[in-house]
C-alpha cells in the first residue's frame, strides 16, 4: 500500500486495497489514510493523488473510532469535490449503521 506504484494502479483496486488495508489493521491504518486524504486534497493533486483520497475516504468506512470521525468531518469540507462527495457518503454510511 506504501509503494510508489500503487498511486498508478486503477481506482477500483486502490479502493479494494486501502478497504483491504482498513479492515486488517483498523486504527493503525487511520494515519496512512489520512494522509492520502491530505495528498489528494493538495492545491497541486494530480488525478492519482485524488483517486487514493477518494477511496482513503471510502475505506474509512472499515475504521469505526472516534478519531477516523474526525478524519471524515474534515474531509467533508475539503477543496476538492470527489474527496468531499466520498467523505460525506462515509460519513452517511456510518451514521446509518449504528
């Protein structure tokens, strides 16, 4: 998931990955996935960059602490539209399953 060429994977397999990733290891995986979220959202993101936001957005959805709501609650009002749109439907998810 650390690898340089995992950002040129397609997005369907990043977000398989990085839910993958999620599951297993849980709260350890929030700081990784916050920073992809953090990458994509970055004023000079190239299309990669926002592909491995958006499913770290996603995959927050396999990470139910108190901080990945937090992750999610800043991710919802990020710049860049695909990420906010991905963050809100997290956050929906979670807010649902309870």
């Amino acid at each position: 998931v650390q690898r340089s060429s995992f950002e040129d994977e397609p997005f369907e397999q990043k977000c398989a990955l990085l839910e993958s990733f999620a599951i297993l290891h849980r709260a350890r995986a929030l700081h990784l996935l916050e920073r992809y979220l953090k990458k994509g959202d970055g004023i000079l993101a190239n299309g990669q960059a926002e592909d491995l936001g958006t499913a770290a957005a996603l995959a927050l959805a396999h990470v139910r602490t108190a901080h990945s709501v937090d992750i999610l609650r800043r991710a919802c009002v990020a710049r860049n539209k695909r990420i906010r749109e991905a963050a809100r439907q997290t956050f929906v998810r979670l807010r649902g399953d309870e």
